[in-house]
C-alpha cells in the first residue's frame, strides 16, 4: 500500500499551464517525498518547484517516449506518473501494462474514456448515443453545407484551442476541406460570454462536480472565472460520469444556449488547466485522485458559495550569474 507524504511523483510537461498547476497543487498537498518533473524544453516554468528535472522527448517519438519515462521511473523508484497532455495519456494508455509490471502507477482515466475522448468526432458519438444535448456537428468531408456561416472547425485531435478555428465563409472552408477532410464543423452555440468548464471527479461511490464561467485570454486558456452552482450541472455531470464508469478526473467544456441550456461541446479525459483555480475553492481532484491509491477517505466540503479566480503572469529566472 502506498503510503501519505512519502510518494514519488513524477509529473510531465512542466513548462505547460496543466503541468505547472498540478505542480502547484501537489506542493500544498504534501503527499510526496520526492517530485520528478520533465518538459520538451530546456527552462520550463515548472523547473524550480521539482526536486528532479529532465528533458523529455516528444510523446509523438512514441517509442524513444515510453524508454525514456520507464528509465526516469526505474532511476527515481517513482510510484505515480501525473501526465499532463492528451497525447502523452494517449502513448502511456498504451503501455499501461508495462508501467504495472514495475507497479508504477499512471494517473490515467479508463481505456472508454480515453479513447473516446481524446477524439472529436467519437465525443460527439458518445453524446448523440447516450442523448446528451449537443451542438449539430458534420465531419468536413461528408458536410453538405447544413450549418449557416460562421461555424466552428476542429481537427479530428485537437487539444486545447489548438487546431480549432472559426469558419466565416467557403473560401475558409474549401482551404481545410484539401488538407484535413477527416476534421469536424459544429455550430456555434451561444455566445463566448456564456462558455463554461465543469471539472467531474468520482471515486465510484461518489461524484463532485464545480463549474466556472470562464473567460478567455492569454490564447485559449481561462483568464478568468467565476463559479457557478446550478441543479442542471449536476445532472449533466452525474450523468457523463455514470456512463463513462468515471474513476479519476475529467473536464467539460459547455456553453449555455439561448434557452437556458448547458450544452456540452467538449469532454477532456484529463485533469484541467483551471486545475489550480479548482483546487484554491475546495475541490481538490488531484489530491482525491491519488487518495483513491492511498486508500484514503474522499469527503468534498465547498469551501465557497461564489467567487471569482483571475490567472496571472509572472517570470521565471535560470543560471544568473553575476
């Protein structure tokens, strides 16, 4: 059994916005004697919170990848991976089976959801089956034109904000259609004002939910947010989670329609970049995620009845020499 305060952690892609927020929150947590982290560059933002630092390879370079990551585990005797990326959890789900021959655990969601997930198309499958509202949505090659400009284009895997664009006419369309005819076009619900992220967590015997309105900036992350309680969250949330047999983290995008209706667009099978912000208000999915391994009692108490969370910027210093 693994034991609180003395696990070995090693979280990956510390110079992104997830990593560095799990970094944040494993640091208040204490769970850990030693912590490992690695970036594909050289001075990530994360470096200076990680008692251990490597360069990693990309985790498209899948083979050089997975050597790499059960080399780290092997020299640091690490008890838990904590990916941050979609396509890192993609190439360790995987290989998942050898990581558990030297019981080295990943902080992964299960095979459904990951696999499902980590796709466009099959996440709109996954709401259309289950009669989950959402927004009508085409793949390019098969779309005859259904939906009025503008409309929402996304590659077949996109992450994040990359690889998805706004669509105004047919010219735009025709460029995507003869480089990436297996990508999808959605409709674009509601307003960028009314855009929401609900982060899910169940142990199997329950399930916790919070939701913020966000507000975008610094690209496509959450410069702002502001949470929000409502009975249809709830239910839209103890749902997914029924269905996908939850046991972990995940992240729903969703915007509210012209009627009042959450609608989601999006199901990310990781933890997410507002993961700081959830953490500070009460709802510590991380730390419950590494409880389920412990062995530890979950108990959600909020911390807030409302509040609103601003990310900042800040710098960062390496090898100063005078």
């Amino acid at each position: 059994m693994l034991k609180n305060r003395n696990l070995k952690l090693f979280v990956t892609g510390i110079g992104g916005d997830i990593g560095f927020g799990i970094l944040k929150c494993l640091n208040e947590i204490k769970y850990h004697s030693m912590l490992v982290g690695c970036d594909i560059n050289d001075y990530p933002i994360g470096k200076l919170e990680v008692d251990k630092f490597h360069i990693a390879p990309k985790a498209s370079e899948k083979d050089h990848y997975i050597n790499f990551m059960l080399e780290i585990c092997l020299k640091y005797d690490i008890d838990i991976i904590i990916p941050s990326s979609e396509q890192e959890i993609k190439v360790l789900n995987e290989n998942k089976e050898l990581f558990n021959t030297y019981n080295i655990k990943i902080l992964i969601n299960n095979n459904f959801i990951v696999r499902n997930f980590t796709d466009k198309h099959k996440t709109i499958e996954f709401f259309k089956k289950n009669h989950i509202k959402h927004p009508k949505t085409y793949i390019l090659k098969e779309f005859k034109g259904e939906l009025k400009f503008p409309i929402i284009l996304k590659l077949k895997e996109s992450v994040g904000g990359k690889g998805i664009f706004k669509i105004d006419d047919e010219i735009d369309l025709d460029y995507f259609k003869k480089k990436h005819q297996d990508a999808i076009v959605q409709e674009i619900i509601g307003t960028i004002d009314n855009e929401y992220t609900i982060g899910i967590f169940s142990d199997g015997k329950s399930t916790y939910n919070i939701a913020f309105q966000r507000y975008l900036g610094f690209g496509s992350l959450s410069r702002q947010v502001k949470l929000v309680q409502d009975e249809k969250i709830d239910q839209l949330s103890k749902k997914i989670a029924k269905i996908t047999n939850l046991r972990g983290s995940i992240n729903v995008q969703v915007r509210k329609d012209f009627t009042g209706e959450y609608i989601p667009f999006e199901i990310n099978p990781r933890l997410s970049s507002t993961i700081y912000f959830r953490h500070y208000f009460g709802f510590e999915d991380l730390k419950w995620w590494l409880d389920i391994y412990l062995g530890n009692k979950i108990c959600y108490t909020p911390k807030f009845k409302k509040g609103v969370g601003v990310r900042t910027l800040n710098e960062v210093f390496f090898d100063l020499e005078k």
